[in-house]
C-alpha cells in the first residue's frame, strides 16, 4: 500500500473515532516517533533494579491476578 493510500485510510477513520481515542491514536505515534524528548531513558541499572524489585514482589505474592485486574477494571 502506499503512502499516500495510507493517508487517505488514516484521514478517513480518524474522524470516526471519539476525541478520546483520537488522543490515544495520537500519543500513540509520537511514542513511535520518540517526540518526547525531554523523557529521559533509565539506565539498563535502573531497569534492572526496578526489574528485581517487581520480582521480588511478585515472589511475596504481593500482585493482582489478570481476573482480579479485570474484576476491578469493569467496575470504572
């Protein structure tokens, strides 16, 4: 498909959307074009850090199960 089939696609759907989504739709891409500059990446020591932490956690059994998640998402 080319580019500018694509933008004919993207131009006609978005309108569809809700503004709500259309903001989603747009955070979306600047995540993909990293338009966030001034977000700073964590180091990989960091992220390990964070990593064995959140394991710890888990191994505590201090987390939500993906049906409690769920429970409590159909609630909002």
């Amino acid at each position: 498909m080319t580019t500018t089939a694509l933008k004919k696609q993207v131009d006609g759907y978005l309108p569809l959307l809700s503004a709500k989504q259309q903001i989603l739709i747009l955070e979306m891409i600047k995540s993909f074009l990293n338009v966030d500059k001034d977000e700073e990446r964590i180091s990989r020591k960091q992220y390990n850090k964070e990593l064995n932490e959140a394991v710890s956690r888990i191994e505590k059994g201090n987390f939500v199960t993906h049906k409690d998640a769920m429970k409590e998402l159909s609630k909002w």
